[in-house]
C-alpha cells in the first residue's frame, strides 16, 4: 500500500513528462558564534594535571595528552584559537563535562575520546581523528559551518541516546553514515506519522517532496484530466482506512506510528527516471539512498506493520526528501 501511494504519483509525473522544473534551495545561514571561555575566566591547562569540577580551563598552545584524563561535570576545556590538544596513543580523554574546540583550533586524536551521555562536543575548528583512534559519542556533539572533521578511526562508535549536528565539512563516513541515517529517520517518521496517524496524506507529500515537484506533480494530475493531487490522495487515504479496518485496526483509534530504519544503502549512479527527477528537480543534489522501512501502526489493542522501499535524496540544502520507490 504504501509503495503503492508513492509509485502511482511518480508515474502521474513521468507520463505526462514534466521535467525541466528547478528547484530553488534555499541557502542556509549560520551565525557562529565560537566565544566560551576567555582567558581571564579560565585557568590555563597543560594537559597533564587532572581537571576539577566546576573549574573551566583553556588550551593556549600545543598541549598532548599522554595518560587518562576526565573532564569532569561542570567542566569545560576550550581549547583556544591557534592552539592544539592531541590525545595522543597513549591517552584517553574522557568528556563528563564539555570541550569546546575554537575556530582556528585543532582537537587531534590518535588514542582514545569517549563522550558521555548527554555530555557536549562543540567543533568551530578541526577535528581530526588517526586511523588508530578509538572514538565513543553519546552525548551532543555539534560541528559548525567553519568547523571539520577529518580522518578515519579505528573504531567509531555513536550511541543511541547521541545527537550528532554537522554543518561544516566531514570525511569521516563512519559518522557520515550516521549524520545520514539520523536525518532519513527523522524524515521517515515525520512523513509517515503526518500520512498515517492524521491521515493526512496529501500534506505529508507536500512534506516529504519539494515544492518544485509537488507543483509538477499537480500539473501532471492536471493534464491527465481525471482528479487533482489533492483528490487522489483523499481517495488513498479512504482506501487506506479499509485495509486498516479489515485488519482490525480503526482509524481514528491509532495511537502511533513507529518507523524504524532497517536497511540504507547508498547509489553512486542514477539513471533512468530517477536520475531524470533529481536532476530536474533537486538540482545540486549531493547524495541518494536506497531505504527500507518497518512502519508499525499501532492501536491500543492491535498493530500491523508494513515495510516500505524507498528512494531519498538530499537536496542542496541539506534536507532530505522522497525521491522514489
């Protein structure tokens, strides 16, 4: 049912060819705003004495962590501009409070970082990890539109309670994968709960596809002559009802939709229809996966799940939306 939906309006767009539309990203503009702690507020940190909670510390010049050091809640180390903190081999960094790595400084890592849960990360400079590196993130880690990450660790681990935010530069795929597949998620379940839950399925398309397609797509619906966009997913909507009730699921009693992610994979090479849509209508488009979702409906007393393949693009604005199944 759910390919179904999706299939039926893409190929509402391709018979009557209605390509050539472009779509107008939207450029996004981040303020940053890099300041903590200056100097006059913090004590200065050589990497080797260990931190005390409360106390805020900076990182003036080239400092290496040689053995096991926590920063402790409370906490914050900044690391200044024009200034280096390496973990080296033999060190470990354990992040209880917060580390903040400033616009023309460099967090250098060949040990070991651990963040903890719900504990902060704040990137505007570089991070840069050796490919012996061991890198733990569980709490809110944020890499900013100036800031990068580099490298790629030995072992990389984002746990399941970790926000991980990147609006500069990163080749680091491990956390690519992730930045990627917490995204798609996020999505997904927005898409699908919109369609389902309220049963709102034409708004859930307006969502999901950008503004530049939903216009072909009212058009293709148009020129076909039979129905609007709006009309067809008011008649899925009501056929979609049935096949809950069938089931023993009513409606108006849903009380979540849960979608999990299952499967992602990423396509190097579009073609056919699919490389004719994302270059008419998401210009600048930097990535596709393949997608493969559990949607489970749920009542107080029945469920039914569905798995849906889909198609995803992201756009030039760094926004995710449904390019196919």
């Amino acid at each position: 049912m759910l390919k179904k939906l999706t299939a039926a309006v893409i190929s509402a767009v391709m018979a009557v060819s209605f390509v050539g539309a472009t779509a107008s990203a939207q450029q996004i503009q981040t303020a940053t705003i890099s300041s903590e702690y200056g100097a006059s507020a913090a004590v200065k940190w050589n990497g080797k004495t260990a931190l005390k909670a409360g106390q805020n510390y900076v990182v003036s010049s080239n400092v290496t962590v040689s053995k096991k050091i926590t920063i402790p809640s409370g906490t914050t180390v900044t690391v200044q501009d024009g200034a280096k903190l390496w973990v080296s081999g033999k060190g470990s960094l354990y992040i209880k409070g917060k580390l903040v790595v400033k616009a023309d400084s460099i967090l250098a890592v060949t040990g070991k970082l651990h963040q903890y849960k719900g504990k902060v990360l704040k990137v505007y400079g570089q991070m840069r990890f050796a490919s012996k590196a061991s890198v733990t993130l569980n709490g809110k880690t944020t890499v900013y539109s100036k800031g990068s990450v580099t490298g790629t660790p030995n072992t990389c681990s984002v746990g399941p309670n970790a926000t991980l935010t990147c609006s500069g530069k990163n080749s680091c795929k491990k956390l690519d994968e992730y930045i990627d597949r917490t995204a798609i998620a996020k999505r997904m379940d927005s898409y699908f709960t919109q369609s389902i839950k309220e049963l709102d399925v034409y708004g859930g398309f307006k969502a999901i596809f950008s503004k530049a397609y939903i216009n072909a797509l009212e058009d293709a619906f148009s020129a076909l002559g039979e129905m609007t966009l709006e009309d067809y997913c008011t008649a899925f909507t009501e056929e979609y009802k049935a096949s809950l009730i069938k089931d023993g699921i009513t409606p108006s009693k849903i009380k979540s939709v849960d979608v999990k992610l299952t499967e992602m994979a990423e396509q190097k090479k579009l073609t056919g229809d699919l490389k004719t849509l994302a270059d008419s209508y998401y210009k600048g488009w930097s990535k596709v996966y393949d997608v493969t979702c559990e949607v489970t409906v749920k009542t107080a007393s029945a469920s039914r799940t569905e798995v849906a393949e889909l198609v995803v693009i992201c756009a030039k604005s760094g926004k995710w939306y449904l390019l196919g199944a």
